[in-house]
C-alpha cells in the first residue's frame, strides 16, 4: 500500500479493462487518478469504486483523438490534485481486417486512437510533469507492438509505433526526470475482444474470438492474462523503485514472445 502516495495519475481509456485495473491500482496505492474515457457511464461507475474505498479519483469525458480537449483535461489534474506525476496512455481499439480489404476510413480510425491519441496524451502532459519536478509516462502498447499479427496490421502498426515514441520521449525528457516506457500485454480478458465483430477476418479466419481459448493454446503459463496482471506492471513503472528505467519495454504475455511453442506438461 501506498507506493505512489502523494502522487496525481491521468488514465486514458480508465473506464474499462486494462485502463480501469490502472485506475484502481494507482488509487489503492495513494495516487489521485483523474479517470478520462468516452464512455462516461462507465467511467463514472469505476470512479464511484475507487472513492467508495476510501481513494481519491475523479471523471472527465475525453476523446483522446481531440487536441482541444487537452488542455481543460490537465487543468483538472492540476486544479483537484495539484500537480501531475503519471500519464498512462491507455486508451485503445482493434481493429481487425485483411489488409487487403481494410477500408482507409477504418486505417485512419485506428491510427487516430491508438497513436494520434497517445501523442496528444504525451504532448499535453509534459508540461505539467515537469511542473512536478518530473514523472512517469506510461504507453500501452502490445506484443502487436513487437512482431507481426495477421489480421490486425493497422492495429500492430499503431502499436509499434507507440514502442518507438516511447523510446524517442525517453530520450528528449530524460533531463526533465520524465521516464516513458511502454507496456506490451499478451492477451487480456478485457471487452476489447467482444468489441470486434465475428468473421472480421473474412475468408481468412471466420471463427468467433474467444482469448482464453486461444490463449490456452500459445501461452506458455497456460492462462488468459487478465487486466490486473498489466497494472501491476503500470504501478511498477510509477513508483519510485522503476526511477531508473527509461525508454524501456515491459512485456507482461505469459510467455508468449519468449519463442517456441508452450511445453506439454507432465501428466
Ligand atoms: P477495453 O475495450 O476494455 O478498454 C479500452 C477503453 O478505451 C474503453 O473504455 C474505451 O471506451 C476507451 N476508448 C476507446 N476509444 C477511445 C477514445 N477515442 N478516447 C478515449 N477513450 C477511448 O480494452 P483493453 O483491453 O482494456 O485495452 C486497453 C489498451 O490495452 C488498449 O490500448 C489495447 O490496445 C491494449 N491491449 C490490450 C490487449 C488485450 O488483450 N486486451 C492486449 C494488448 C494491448
């Protein structure tokens, strides 16, 4: 308890999954969290439970696609909390299709949340990080972000990115006592998996996704990962004992890109 006490936290995309579990990690831990989504019902619900518990959270609905927007979002921060020291840029979609038969349209979409959205997360926290003397950014990536993944080149395009903006931040703000890293989770029992809709694959693969079957298959440790597994790793990265890890990756997968197939288990 009490790891990132005194400290402010924005969450993008806190109403939901990985977002939320970063939300109630941080504020369990004794950081005040400004949760942000598009999703306000949810998002207000998670907010309800961090306070219910005795933490200290507040919501405000942001498109992270909208520059605007920014600008009112870290006044509030600094406006509740006084001050920002964590940035986890969270929000995210899939968008699953062949290549060659993905629409622009849904391309552009794509890049426009997960990477267009993560750089207006950054740009727009640095400033007030460095009002507190400092911080730490945390950007979600995937291990889309580290080798292919057929089906999803849009989305792993944007998560690539996000790995190598994470390192070019690092550098440029090391001097400012800013930290960024990226965070690569393995398959996550979160709604983003109902979110794409069945047979998005076309004609190359039909089937219903269901991530605990598929993960069984290509885990090593043999289970779904869930959301709390990828913020206990953001709270890592937050707390004092990461101050020297910079432009780094964290890969939280169960194994998966650690190479070969999972081993059969004694019986
Ligand atoms: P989720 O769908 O449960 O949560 C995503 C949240 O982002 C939702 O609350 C949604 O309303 C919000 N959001 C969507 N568009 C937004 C926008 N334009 N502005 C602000 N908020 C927006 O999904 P999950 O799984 O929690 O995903 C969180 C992040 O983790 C994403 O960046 C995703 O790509 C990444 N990730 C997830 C994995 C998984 O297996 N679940 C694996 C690897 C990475």
């Amino acid at each position: 308890m009490g790891q990132v006490s005194g400290k402010a936290a924005i969450v993008t995309g806190g109403a939901s999954g990985i977002g939320e579990a970063c939300a109630e990690t941080l504020a369990r831990e004794g950081a005040a969290v400004l949760v942000t989504d598009v999703d306000d019902t949810l998002g207000k619900g998670v907010v309800e439970r961090i306070t219910k518990v005795g933490g200290k959270a507040r919501y405000l609905h942001l498109d992270v696609r909208d520059e605007a927007a920014w600008p009112g979002v870290i006044a509030e921060a600094e406006k509740n909390f006084g001050r920002l020291d964590i940035m986890v840029a969270n929000a995210g979609i899939g968008i699953m299709a062949p290549i060659e038969t993905m629409t622009l349209a849904d391309w552009q979409r794509q890049q426009a949340i997960n990477l267009d959205g993560v750089f207006l997360s950054i740009k727009h926290a640095i400033p007030a990080l460095r009002r507190s003397g400092g911080g730490s950014i945390v950007l979600m990536s995937s291990i889309a972000g580290l080798r292919g993944a057929p089906g999803l080149a849009a989305y792993s395009a944007t998560k690539g990115g996000v790995r190598l903006l994470a390192k070019s931040v690092a550098l440029e703000h090391a001097a400012d006592n800013i930290r960024c890293n990226s965070v690569h989770p393995g398959i996550i029992a979160t709604p983003i998996w109902g979110k794409i809709p069945t047979g998005a694959m076309g004609n190359m693969r039909n089937a219903p996704i269901d991530p605990v079957e598929r993960s069984a298959a290509i885990t090593p440790l043999v289970r779904v990962g869930e959301a709390q597994d990828i913020a206990n790793g953001v709270l890592f990265l937050c707390t004092e004992t990461a101050n020297y890890m910079t432009g780094q990756e964290l890969v939280i997968d169960g194994g998966i890109t650690a190479g070969g197939r999972p081993q059969p288990r004694p019986q």
